[in-house]
C-alpha cells in the first residue's frame, strides 16, 4: 500500500492517533496492579477460595456471573449495580435473576479498598475469580489480563440479548459474532457449562410435546430424556429441582463434551454443538484431550474478558453502586 506524506495541519491530529493507539494496546495487562495493589490477586483467591468452603456452588455462579456481565456491555462490572427506583438493572433481568454470589465480589471489593483504595475495579475483580474458580476445580490456569474499568449504566432490558438455551448453532454463532467471537470461542466456552447446574424451566421444553412430530428432543438419549423427566416432573411443585450440566460438577474437566458425544447435553443449545457439523468436530476433539480443551478455553477466556472494556469508566467503590 502507497504511504502519503501527510500535510503539515495533519501531525496533530496523526500524533494524537498513534497515542490512542498505543493506550488501546496498554490498557490491559497481566501486570496492571504490580506496583498499585500487588497483592490484588492474593486476595481475590482468598476470598473466592474462603466462599467456596462455605458454599461449593461458588465456582460455578462466579464463572457464570463473568460470562452474563462480558455477554452485555462487554466486561465492566454493570451486572454488579443494583436497581434504582428509576432503573431495573442487568441483575434483575429475567436470565440473571438465578446469578447469585455477588457478595464474594463485595468481599473482595471490601477487602481491596481497605488494602489499595480506589484502585481495582470491580470489572477486574470478576475476571480474576473466574479464573481462579476454575483453576481451583482442576481447570486451566492463565495470567488475567487486567486494568478493566467499571460502567455506569445497567438496563434489565439489555438481557435479552444472551443466547439463551433453546439457540441452535446459528443463533449461537452469530451471538457470538456480535463480541467478536468464533466457532472456536463458542465451543471452548460452552466447556464452562462443566461447572453448571440448570432449573428444569431451562429444558423441560425438550422433554414433552417437542414437536408435532416428537413428543421428546430426538437428540436426546432415551435413558437420560427419561432420568431428566423424572427430575421434572408435570406439574412441579418442587421450584429447586433441575439437573447439572456435567456428572462431575464439582470439577472443572471435559466430561461435559463427553455427554454431549452420548447424547446427554441438558440444554438444547449444548447437544446442538454436537448436531451441527460445524461444531461436531471440536466437540470431538475435546472429548478425546482434556488437554486441547484446557488450552482452548483459558485463550477464549482472555478473548472474552477483551470484551467491550471499557477506557473511561471509574472505579467503583462500592461494586453494587455507581461513584
């Protein structure tokens, strides 16, 4: 490509340019709090590590509570703010009314403002326990890019734009596409799931009058379609009942990628991963390493957490409100 010698009024406007361009380089980095709050990260693992003793639905609900907050807005903390009088916030949108652990963040955030006040944002706090939830399951460790700030706008309204657990993978794909992530991200990401638990409103839509043609999901295995209908039974009086979305939950491994390949994916958004053939053959491959699968999923999870960060946000003091 031909350079032009730029006009003489242009070097302003030109150097301005380039320094943009190298603050949008430097606003994440691994290293972001060394000198302004080095043990930062310290003490987001003690205090994930600490709920989780408590409470061992903790891992699943932080990585959960990352995606839903990266998926609107991108990764900047707005699923955190509580409602207003005058606004309903993401928290309170119907997708995320199950999201719960949010007061691990506020300990965090607690702990945190005590150590290095008004330094580590809530966005960051969020994207450095999920990690640390998974790698505490037996998952992938990786160097959380950092340096994220919080926003200051969250509308329930904005919820229905997560890919929900009917999507086939189109639906998904182009979900996806709209954060500038691929095929690979949506598989690798599916593999969180390995952590997860579902209420039976998110799939018994599978288990009964399907269609006019099947009265049950025919992707899914007969033995398993008939353990689900007995957890979700009609009618239900029993709000909690549901299933995981992996048989070991508690662990962070490829066994979810595994039930898929049997047939056993809980949602219809997860066994379409492996009905679709432009998503089968991951599927494939990470049933068969663990390895590639651990790979694959801490990149997608840096990739995510680039997610519409934000440069001029603040940094919230108190994680559930705006400064």
């Amino acid at each position: 490509m031909a350079v032009l010698a730029p006009k003489p009024c242009s070097c302003v406007m030109i150097a301005l340019l380039l320094a943009m361009v190298s603050v949008s380089k430097a606003v994440l980095d691994a290293h972001y709090y060394d000198r302004t709050c080095p043990q930062a990260e310290k003490i987001i693992l003690q205090t994930v590590q600490n709920a989780t003793r408590h409470d061992p639905k903790v891992p699943a609900r932080l990585l959960r509570m990352f995606f839903h907050d990266c998926f609107i807005r991108g990764c900047d903390a707005s699923l955190l703010l509580d409602s207003t009088p005058g606004n309903k916030a993401e928290k309170d949108g119907p997708p995320n009314i199950s999201v719960r652990a949010f007061y691990v963040i506020d300990d965090a955030k607690a702990r945190l403002e005590t150590a290095c006040p008004h330094t580590v944002s809530c966005a960051d706090i969020v994207a450095v326990a999920a990690r640390d939830v998974v790698t505490m399951a037996g998952g992938p460790y990786w160097n959380v890019p950092k340096g994220r700030k919080d926003g200051r706008v969250s509308n329930a309204s904005e919820t229905v734009n997560l890919p929900a657990p009917t999507f086939n993978v189109t639906q998904l794909l182009q979900s996806f596409a709209k954060r500038g992530l691929g095929l690979k991200d949506l598989v690798a990401l599916s593999g969180g799931h390995t952590l997860g638990f579902s209420h039976c409103s998110s799939f018994e839509a599978r288990l009964r009058n399907f269609s006019l043609i099947h009265d049950v999901d025919p992707t899914l295995n007969r033995a398993f379609a008939q353990q689900l209908k007995n957890k979700c039974p009609k009618p239900n009086r029993d709000r909690n009942a549901g299933q995981f979305l992996d048989a070991t939950s508690l662990t962070f491994d490829n066994v979810y990628y595994r039930r898929l390949v049997a047939g056993e994916g809980v949602f219809g958004s997860d066994q379409a991963l492996y009905s679709d053939y432009r998503t089968r053959w991951m599927v494939d491959s990470f049933a068969k390493d663990q390895s590639l699968f651990f790979r694959e999923f801490a990149a997608s999870m840096v990739r995510l957490g680039n997610v519409g960060v934000l440069h001029n946000g603040e940094v919230r003091v108190n994680c559930r409100t705006v400064n």
